[in-house]
C-alpha cells in the first residue's frame, strides 16, 4: 500500500513540476492574447520571443551552457517587456503563460 501511494506521489509531483517544453502555437496565442486586451503587434512580440526560448532550448539538447544562455536571454527578454509594459498588461501576459505552463 506504502509502495503504491509513493509511486503515486512521484507521478504527481512529476506531472505538476513539469513545464511546457514545446512553443507556442503562434495564430492560436496571438488570438487569446487579443481576446484578453492585448493588441495583435504586442501579441506577435511576446509569441515571438516566448517561441525563441523554447526552439534555443531545443537546439541546446540538453547541454547545459547552452540551456544556460537560452534562460539568460530569455529572462533578460521578460524583464525588458516587464520594464516596457504597463502593469495591467503584464498581469495579463504573466496569466497567459502560467494557464499554458
């Protein structure tokens, strides 16, 4: 009974712990995020640059320098849109990716 419940909690925290590991789908996310309030060229922007992380991931295939570099331009792509957007927008941006994470 021990050994099932353990194995079920491992699953589950694997399953909750995990990320998105794929790109976004550019048409579908550029129109959730125009039917939550954020315009289509701001849209196109932050898709772009979401996808750019996840292909960079891609192609570092598990080399650590690389992955390291991939999260590097990435948080430093998410703090300049952070400086740049007002705050409402943020919030908006900040929902979106943690419903498709």
């Amino acid at each position: 009974m021990f050994k099932q419940l353990f194995i079920f909690s491992a699953f589950l925290l694997v399953i909750c712990s995990s990320k998105r590991t794929t790109p976004l789908d550019p048409k579908k996310a550029v129109l959730e995020l125009v039917a939550a309030g954020i315009s289509k060229k701001v849209a196109d922007v932050l898709v772009q640059g979401d996808n750019l992380y996840y292909k960079q991931l891609a192609a570092a295939k598990g080399d650590k320098e690389m992955t390291r570099k991939a999260d590097a331009t990435y948080s430093k792509f998410q703090a300049d849109i952070q400086k740049v957007f007002p705050k409402e927008l943020w919030e908006k941006w900040i929902k979106y990716l943690a419903k498709h994470n």
